[in-house]
C-alpha cells in the first residue's frame, strides 16, 4: 500500500579522532524545510548546545556551494562568532577538495543504516531518534522556535570589488570583533589567511534575528492520506505523532520540490 511519508533531515556533526560523541542536529519537513537559514539554524543550535564554551571551533565540510559554501552562510557564519551566546574566538570552515575521498560523516552515516535495518519498521519520530541514539549519536531535536531567520548580509558590489570568489576559498575563518571573512586557497600550513570584505556596511552582526514562530506544516491531503492509509497499522501509541502534525495548505511537498 503507498502514500507518501515525510521526509526527515539531519546534520551530523561527526568528531574526529576523540574529540567527542557524533551529533546530530534533526527535524522533518512539517518543522522546518532545507532552505539557507534553515541549515544556518541548525549549525547556530549545534553550537550553542555543544560548543558554547569553544573558544575555536573548527569544522570540515563538503565543498557544497548551495548548503554550507555561500554568502549567506558565511554571514550567519560572521554573526555567530560575534555573538555573546557562545565563547568562540574563532570559527574555521575547512572545504573538502579533489583528493579528499572520506568523510568521518560516511562511517556515522553507515552505523544510522545498520541500525535502520535493524529496527525495521520507524513508525514515529522518536523511533527514529531512538535509531540514532543507537547509532551513538547525540541527538537534538530542533524544535519551531530554534529556527532563526537568518538573512543573506552579503554585498555584491563589495564582494566584486574585493575580488572575492568561492571556488579559490579551500578554508575559511571568522573572527570575533571583525565584520571579515579570511580565506585561503589550500589546506598548505604555508599559506597566509588573505583578508576580504562582503558584508554591507548597514548590516548589523551583533543582533540575532527574529525566531520562527510556525511550523512549515505538510499539505492537507498528504497529511490526511498518511493518517487513513498508515495509521491503522501503526500500534495505538505511534499514532499521536501523525494526528498532530501541522497541515498546511501553502506548503509544497518536499518529496517533489526542492524549497
């Protein structure tokens, strides 16, 4: 029997060598869907819950220009480390470049499917937190109001006029007390930060924008759909979470449309 289910989206931050538990930042499409602020949301959660008292905060990322390599992000990215609500000094983006074959990301990935499979059928969303935690993983949950509207700060008269271009930037830091993103074209210890200027002169870094205060909701029907045909073959106590997703009439279904 088909109908269509939800789609759910995580952000793993997986640690490298011993330096922590893997942690994944989820929620599913009636929160929250998969735009720029929506991702920026889910890295300002990730480090207020677990890296507020990081005075450097480094990451590795793919070298994906639609999620994290972007103006927006890398105003978000300049907002948070000027903000007074964690103790970065610093936060460092280091790009994945051809040659780069792994990520740590992968194992944590294949443990989530392994633990998947084992479970069989995920009914709800805390059967599928459930997999995660058995998957070591620590889990937040992100909720309607931890999504922040982050914005695009970004001028691309500036940006033209520094010379500024994503494709050269292989690393990328921001640092407290500057508006600037310092880059460099390698991951060669050699290599000096370069200095750049992208943000507008009017865009304030220091105050954190407005929380969201509704859920994105699913289509009517396809709420409706999943409540006829799956529910009744849930168990009782997996139903309470699909009678209480949020419909909404406006918004797109995310298995067909990417926003």
């Amino acid at each position: 029997m088909f109908t269509k289910r939800i789609i759910a989206f995580n952000e793993t931050f997986a640690a490298l060598g011993d330096a922590g538990k893997n942690t994944t930042v989820v929620w599913h499409e009636t929160i929250a869907g998969r735009l720029a602020q929506d991702i920026c949301s889910t890295y300002w959660n990730f480090f207020v819950e677990k890296q507020r008292d990081t005075e450097h905060i480094v990451l590795w990322a793919d070298n994906c220009l639609a999620q994290h390599k972007n103006w927006q992000f890398f105003t978000f990215l300049a907002s948070a480390v000027n903000s007074n609500l964690i103790a970065a000094k610093t936060i460092r983006m280091n790009f994945l470049v051809t040659g780069h074959t792994f990520m740590t990301a992968d194992s944590v990935h294949s443990a989530i499917e392994r633990e998947l499979k084992k479970k069989g059928d995920c009914c709800d969303w805390q059967d599928f937190t459930s997999v995660l935690e058995n998957a070591n993983c620590v889990v937040i949950n992100m909720a309607v109001p931890i999504f922040l509207e982050w914005s695009d700060g970004s001028n691309r008269t500036t940006i033209s006029r520094s010379g500024l271009k994503l494709a050269n930037m292989a690393v990328v830091e921001f640092r407290r007390g500057s508006r600037s993103v310092f880059f460099k074209p390698s991951h060669q210890p050699s290599d000096e930060f370069e200095q750049g200027e992208f943000l507008k002169k009017t865009f304030s870094i220091e105050t954190l924008p407005a929380s969201r205060t509704q859920p994105r909701g699913i289509p009517s029907l396809k709420r409706a759909n999943i409540i006829k045909i799956l529910c009744p073959m849930m168990l009782k106590s997996r139903r309470t979470f699909w009678n209480n997703l949020p419909p909404n009439g406006t918004s797109l279904d995310l298995i067909d449309n990417f926003v």
